[in-house]
C-alpha cells in the first residue's frame, strides 16, 4: 500500500485518485453487490494460476 501525504485527491469508483473537480457523481452500491464483487475477487486471486490459463486472452 502506498501512503500518500493528505491531500484533496479521493478515490474513484475505480481506485483511482482524482481531485474532487474530476470525479463524477457517484452512484451508490447495494452492500449485497459490493459484496458479491469482492467474493468474486477474491476467489480468483485464490485460483489465480488457472484463471490466468484459461482467461489469457481477456486480461
């Protein structure tokens, strides 16, 4: 993890910093969803060796 001094920047829905003047209105996410999202992630990263060989095209 990167600490970055304080500073106005925030997170966008895609993890990226933006000032506030850039990012866009943000829509809320169902906590289910949000949730769900994460799971999905996280068990790719578990399986990471054989998602990567199956899925190499798209990523």
């Amino acid at each position: 993890m990167v600490n970055r001094p304080e500073s106005d920047e925030v997170l966008d829905r895609y993890g990226f910093f933006v000032s506030p003047g850039e990012s866009h209105i943000e829509e809320t996410v169902d906590a289910t969803v949000a949730r769900r999202r994460e799971l999905k992630w996280l068990d790719m990263f578990v399986q990471w060796p054989s998602f990567i060989a199956s899925r190499f095209d798209k990523i």
